[in-house]
C-alpha cells in the first residue's frame, strides 16, 4: 500500500503507464462537477467510480481485496479511514471473479489511516483493504476510487 498526497504524485509516475495516468486523471479533475457514478478512463482497463457514502463504525467494516484490478483511493470531500492488512495474514473468503472481489476475516485495529481531501492511498493485489471507516464520528465523504486493470 502507498499513502501520499497528490502534490507527490509524479513519483509514483514510474510505477507504470496506467498508474501515471490515474494519477493524472485525479490531479487534473474537477470533481465537485461530477456525480457518483462510473467513468471510464481508458475502457476496461481504467476507470473511475465516484462514490458517496457515510463512514461506519469499525465493527461494520469488511475487508477485501482483488486480483485483476489495483485500486487507488481518493478523497473528494469528508474524510475516512482505510484499514490495510497483507492478504497473507487474513483468512480469505470465496473469490467472485466477475466481481474482482474478495471479502476477508480477521486483522487487526493496527494499519489504519486517515484520508482527507488531496491523499490518496494505492492498493495493490496483495492489500487487503477495510474502506469507509469513521473517524472519531460517522459522516458523509465523497471519494473516487480509479480500477486499474493488472494485465
């Protein structure tokens, strides 16, 4: 997992084409103009889904991982927290390919951060991730999540 701040981003740039180009996608966007929903970037291989939501307490928190897709995480507006775990330390639940998701058990309270509007938190196959978890209270965010495909 990699946490930074969009001002960092072009250091990220040589971690591929596609990554270079989410990144690009959310340095240069006005999304106080966009709706929830989903964009694509480049066709299936990159797109972006803008989602508004409410943080949660811990104990509703899921955590999930994928296989075909590497996700960044973005914060729009509001602000939550994101769990991160290694895939290997968690116990995996059945795997829905059309879905690209995997719901996981275990993990601990250790390996949450804070996003806030500007941050960004890049998550690869191997992380295991717990999103839209409230701070010290539950309130709304805006964030886009880009899908970046692996293959």
């Amino acid at each position: 997992m990699i946490i930074d701040t969009l001002e960092h981003a072009d250091f990220y740039f040589s971690l591929g084409k596609r990554i270079e180009t989410g990144l690009r996608y959310l340095r240069d966007t006005a999304f106080s103009l966009i709706s929830p929903g989903k964009i694509e970037i480049e066709g299936k291989n990159i797109y972006v889904s803008i989602q508004e939501s409410v943080s949660k307490p811990l104990s509703e928190g899921k955590w999930e991982a994928h296989r075909k897709y590497l996700d960044i995480h973005y914060i729009i507006s509001g602000k939550e927290r994101i769990g991160y775990a290694n895939v290997k330390d968690l116990l995996p639940g059945i795997y829905d390919e059309e879905k690209d998701l995997m719901f996981l058990e275990g993990g601990t309270e250790e390996g949450f951060h804070t996003l806030v509007p500007g941050k960004f938190a890049i998550m690869m196959p191997q992380d295991a991730h717990m999103p839209g978890i409230e701070t010290d209270v539950s309130e709304p965010f805006k964030k886009a999540v880009i899908k970046i495909a692996l293959d």
